[in-house]
C-alpha cells in the first residue's frame, strides 16, 4: 500500500476522533497537535485541508460550547434543492428573498394546479354532455 495514502488515512481518522471530545480546551489541544501534524505531513491535500480548519477555528471549536451544527440547515437546503430539482415548472428562486421568492414559487405552482383541474374538469363535463347528447338523442328516435 501506499505510504501518502496511509498517511492521509491515519490524519483522517485522527480528526475524526476530535468530534468526540466533551471538552472546549482539551478539543482546542488536540486540534492543535492534529494541526500541526497535518501540515508537517507533506501531503498538499492535508496541509489544505489543516489551512482550512485553521481559517475557521474559533467557529470549529464553539461547537463544544454549544453542541449545535448547522446539519439541519444542510438537511433543509438539500431538501430545497431537491424540490427545485424535480419541480422544473417552479419559476427559479432569487436568492436577495426567499421568503417572497418561496411564495412566488408555491403560488405559481398552484395556479399550475388550478389550471390543470380546470381543464380535466371541462373534460369531464364535455364528456358528460356528449352521453347526454347520446341518450336524448336516442330517446327521440
């Protein structure tokens, strides 16, 4: 096997076991000795990977404060960009106001709605004079 490749596997699995750490200053001591592993590892991959974590270190290490992540705004937004995916007669968000854009979205989805029961609706009562039609003129012969 590759030793970069173990290398990366190992500085992988050494992160991954920084999420279970319970608190703040042991979690902000191991980050840093992963840190500083991963950017004396001479993997480019790694050492961008330890730059970036570097670059949001305080917003990092507040989640053992406060024990929240954003994994329900992913979810949230996963779920929009699916519907945007499989609704393409829903008019494209723009992105300065949801909330109005989002009901701009739901109303023309209802007038889509409206107009395509509106016209199974005049199908079915077209069909419904025709046998009228049909027995009336069947009765007068």
């Amino acid at each position: 096997m590759n030793l970069k490749t173990v290398r990366a596997y190992n500085l992988k699995l050494s992160l991954q076991e920084f999420w279970s750490i319970n608190d703040r200053l042991l979690a902000e001591d191991y980050l840093k000795k992963w840190y500083f592993w991963a950017t004396h590892s001479r993997l480019k991959p790694m050492i961008e990977v330890a730059k970036t974590i570097k670059a949001h270190w305080n917003g990092i290490l507040n989640y053992f404060d406060s024990r929240i992540n954003n994994a329900i705004l992913e979810g949230t937004n996963s779920v929009i960009q699916l519907l945007k995916a499989n609704s393409l007669s829903i008019p494209q968000m723009p992105s300065n106001s949801f909330r109005s854009s989002a009901t701009e979205c739901f109303e023309a989805q209802e007038k889509k709605i409206i107009k395509q029961n509106t016209k199974e609706n005049k199908k079915e009562n077209n069909a419904g004079k025709n046998t009228l039609n049909r027995h009336k003129s069947n009765s007068d012969a």
